[in-house]
C-alpha cells in the first residue's frame, strides 16, 4: 500500500494550517472542501438518530481517507485536527486516532 | 427489536436463499459486540433494522447514508468506511457494495473493536453475499508516524481560507515546465524518457509499510448502555397554542371579571329592567336587596337601607350613547351619564364616613369601556369592600409610586399617575376602587417603553393588586 500525500492539518477560525506532512495549498484546499462537505452529511445523520453533537468524522475511500475530529477542550489551541491522505482505502479508526 | 423490512431473494438458478440468516448472525453480532444497534442496507433497501429507534428514525438514518454512498459515488470515488462520533454515540458504516452495514454503539473510545467486530461478520458472509474477497474487507491499518516519515518536509504554515481552492500559479508554472521538458525529451527519446519518468515515479511515491489486521477479534467491552433515542423535540407551536388557549381561559376571567363580575352585570339589567316596569319604591328596594344576594355588592347589609331615588331607575345605560373616540372621552361620557347615581353614592358614604368622593372610576382599556358603557355606573360604586376603600387607594398608590420609581424618577411617577388620573377624571382628593386598580396599572405600565421592564413591572403590579384586592 502506497501514500502519496499524508497531511495533518489544524483548523483556526476559518484557516486550515498545515501542521505535518505535505501540506500546500492545494491540499488545505482540498481538506477544507472534503472535511466541510463530510461535516454537512455527518451532521443530517447525527440528526436523523437525535444526536446533534459532533465530534469526528472518518471517511475511507479507495482513493484515500479524510479524518478530522473537533478539539475536546480549550487546551487544545485548534478548532478542530484533521487528516488527509491519499493511496487506498484505511481502517476508518486508524484514521481517527491519527488525528489524536 | 429485530425488524426485517425486506426479505430480499436471491439465486442462482433454483438455487433461492433469504437474507434471513445474515439478519440472524447480525442480531448475534450485535449481542455479543453489545452494539446499541444494526442496520444492514442493500441497494439502498434496508434489509433489516435491529435498532431501539422508530421507524422513521431508522428510515431517515438509511436515507442519510444513500446520500453519503451517493455523495462519495458521484464525486467518482467509492466509499469503504465511515465513522461518525456524536455526543451521545457513534456510528461505523461499512460499505461493501451493493451492501451497507451500519453499527450503532455508544463509546467512540470502542470503535477499534467494533470495526473488528464489522470487518470479522463480513469476512464471514462475504461468499454467501458474493461481496470482496475476505482479505479485501479488511483494510490495512493508518501509521500516521510511519506516513509522514517518508512524506515530504512540512510546508510552511501558509493559512487558506477553508473551503476555497485558491489558484497556485507557482506550482502550476513549475509543473508547466517540466511538462514541457518531458515532452521534448519524449520526441527525442521516447525510451529514455519513459524510463525516466518510471524512476522518477518510483521515487517520489512513498512506500508504506502497512500491516494488515492480524488481531484476532476480540468482545468489545462495552457498558450495556442503551443507545439514546433520538430526541422528540416538542413543537413549539404545540406548546404556544396550549399556553395560549390556557390563558385565554383564564386571562378575560382575570381582567374582566376582576373589575366587573359578569353576575353583577347580568344582576344589574335585570334590576333595571326590572325597574322600568311601573313598580312601587317597594318592589325596587326588595330588587335591590336581590344584588346583594347575588354577592356583587360584599357589604351586602348595607344596600337594603339605602333609600333609592326613584331617578335612578329612569336612568339609562351609558351604552346608548354614541361611543367616545378617545379612552379620556369615554370616562367624561359616563361620569356625565353617571350622574344619577350620585344618590345612591351619597347613601353610601353616610354609611362610611371616610369616603369623600363620589366621582366613578373609569375603565382604561376600550373593552373595559365597552363593558361599563353596558353597565350602569352605581353598581360598580356599590362594589364596595368591608376595608376603607380610601386607604386601600392611597396605599395602592404609594406602591405604583414605589414601582414606577424603579423605572422613573420618584417625581416623574408622581406626575405620571396625576396626569393619567386626569386624563380618566379623577380629581385630587378622589379615589380608584379596588376593581380598577388592574386597567389603571396596565395603563400606567403602557408608558414604559421597554418590553422586558415592562412586563417585569406587570407582573409585580399583579402581585400588588392582588394584595391589594385581598
């Protein structure tokens, strides 16, 4: 199994910050326009089984994985941490404790 | 609660099998992974629901996750694995196509298990339900250190705007570039280039070490906690209404009957039709003892020995009149029409001394006005209380004074009651009567501008009242 893009990113406000790995604009771009589209369907679901709070998404296709999980306290100077990688479909948990 | 929705069959030539099974083993998944629920879709068709959700509910959740197959479909992509984390559970969706398994549980601090769990039942039934091949269902696991070390060096933290695609015009020049390069060596050399171009491939693609699943599946461990239901959000139009139609049960019983007891009203005509009726002086005192008896007048003992002018039973009702533009207008109306009462006011007062007034109060509110343009204006004065009405007014008034000074100065309020007492046509000296105590409040309370003050100050007016009416 090969990655060619790994990135773990940081969301501030409205600004996806690049924390390890290949993160240039594009890729931010692409993370933000992933992570808002897979935030907008967790959300109806969460709505549909009366759970409204949020507080990860994992998606794994077989092009690569998109993760991101909202920050569980002030402490953490993020919004939320996210993940991006490309290269085949992951074990959706794997993905999710990466963003830890 | 195992519900199966569709009993979908399959075969191959007269070879025909249920899904029944499959629920089955699913059922038992969720029993030993203690799974707060299962959901199994097929085509977007759920095949069965062992969920504590409604059916709606579980309607609505497998209508949201078509749309996340179908999102992920459309975008040219195929989906294999979600996982959504909620405040008060989470879900793992597997999508082994045209299958979706959903597995609802409680702690996302389990969800490693419970993917185990997932990946271990479709392992099992994937050549009954001609899905992957076993080694396909399970997917390798993600090594973020493993990853970023043989990823290129960290950008410079270069912040985008999140959910915009800004042009990269550096990157796409250098990209041009080479391109350009490639395709010349290319005409010079296809071979050479091509060989080029499968080295520089090899070496800029990162090999990841990924190691498959070797865990065996182990029970999750899982608190029997039930997955919450979703939450029956009461329309607040439902509960509006109620309180609505509660109040306006209870409100015209307040405010009107307050001030003027419909038994009172209804006794009053008929005491005036009663009187318009050639009768002796006899007959209309023997009516007038019947108005205490209908308990409008309190000090009951007092009506029969008032001596009544004959003049009063002539009098008509202040509603004949033309009906007054302004609330002011309305009160000089019926003070005017209210002059033959005068009499039997004066009866009154000998028999309390401390009351030196004669002048009728006046409703504030047109429907108050309405009401008293109905009603004969003694009746109301005979509303008299044991307690000194007098003091009740002065006492009254000292509180709307002490309230009002929260809002105005202690002046302003005094001035405030003074003009409004005017404006209704009650002189220095002169008094409310307890029943007029509200729509005089609410009046004053109309001249605050602020609505949370307000109808802070209403509700401590009604309190006051209420005190005051006791």
């Amino acid at each position: 199994m090969t990655t060619s893009l790994v990135s773990l990113l940081e969301v501030h406000g409205d600004r996806v910050v690049a924390v390890e790995g290949s993160g240039g604009e594009p890729t931010r771009a692409e993370f933000a326009r992933e992570a808002e589209g897979l935030h907008a369907r967790a959300y109806q679901i969460g709505a549909s089984l009366g759970m409204f709070a949020l507080s990860c998404c994992v998606a794994s296709d077989d092009t690569g994985g998109l993760a991101f999980r909202f920050a569980n306290s002030s402490a953490e100077k993020f919004d939320a941490r996210g993940l991006i990688v490309k290269g085949g479909p992951f074990h959706a948990t794997s993905l999710f404790e990466a963003t830890k | 609660m195992m519900r199966v929705l569709g009993r979908k069959k399959w075969g191959e030539g007269n070879e025909v099998a249920s899904y029944a099974p499959v629920l089955k083993a699913l059922s038992a998944l969720k029993r030993s992974s203690r799974l707060d629920g299962t959901v199994f879709i097929h085509e977007g068709i759920i095949l069965g629901t062992d969920t504590d959700l409604s059916d709606k509910q579980n309607s609505d959740f497998v209508r949201e996750i078509n749309a996340l197959v179908s999102q992920y479909r459309n975008g040219g992509r195929s989906l294999s694995r979600a996982l959504f984390g909620f405040d008060a559970g989470a879900v793992l969706i597997f999508h082994t196509a045209p299958f979706v398994l959903c597995l609802l549980f409680h702690r996302l601090e389990d969800a490693a298990e419970v993917e185990k769990s997932g990946e271990k039942f479709l392992q099992t039934w994937s050549k009954a339900l001609k899905i992957k091949q076993p080694d396909e269902i399970v997917l390798p696991l993600f090594d973020l250190q493993k990853a970023l070390a043989g990823s290129a060096a960290p950008v410079a933290a270069e912040d985008s705007i999140a959910g915009q695609s800004p042009e990269a015009p550096e990157v796409v020049a250098v990209v041009a570039v080479v391109a350009v390069v490639a395709v010349v060596a290319e005409v010079l050399d296809p071979v050479a280039a091509l060989e080029e171009s499968t080295l520089k491939e090899s070496a800029a693609a990162e090999v990841i070490e990924t190691s498959k699943t070797p865990d065996p599946v182990e029970p999750v461990m899982l608190t029997q906690t039930e997955l919450p239901l979703a939450m029956d959000i009461d329309l607040p139009g439902e509960d509006a209404e109620a309180k609505i139609s509660d109040e306006s049960k209870e409100e015209p019983t307040d405010i009107i009957g307050g001030e003027l007891a419909g038994e009172t009203i209804h006794e009053i005509e008929d005491l005036t039709e009663v009187e318009k009726e050639p009768t002796s002086d006899a007959a209309a005192v023997s009516d007038a003892g019947a108005v205490s008896d209908a308990g409008a007048v309190s000090d009951a003992g007092a009506v029969p020995e008032i001596e009544v002018d004959p003049e009063l039973t002539e009098s008509e009702p202040v509603g004949a009149e033309e009906a007054p533009s302004t609330e002011a207008e309305a009160v000089a109306l019926e003070v005017e029409a209210a002059s033959p009462p005068e009499v039997i006011v004066s009866a009154l007062y000998e028999s309390n001394p401390v009351v030196d007034s004669t002048t009728p109060e006046c409703a504030t509110t047109e429907s108050e006005t309405a009401e008293l343009s109905e009603t004969p204006i003694p009746d109301q004065l005979m509303n008299l209380s044991t307690s000194d009405p007098g003091e009740t007014w002065n006492s009254f008034r000292q509180k709307i004074e002490n309230l009002l000074s929260k809002v105005l100065g202690r002046a302003q309020a005094v001035r405030l009651i003074e003009r409004e007492l005017d404006a209704i046509g009650i002189e220095s000296g002169t008094y409310l009567l307890a029943p007029q105590f509200r729509p005089f409040g609410q009046k004053l309370m109309q001249k605050v501008k602020d609505k949370a003050l307000r109808n802070q100050l209403e509700m401590e007016l009604i309190a006051l009242i209420e005190a005051h009416q006791k």
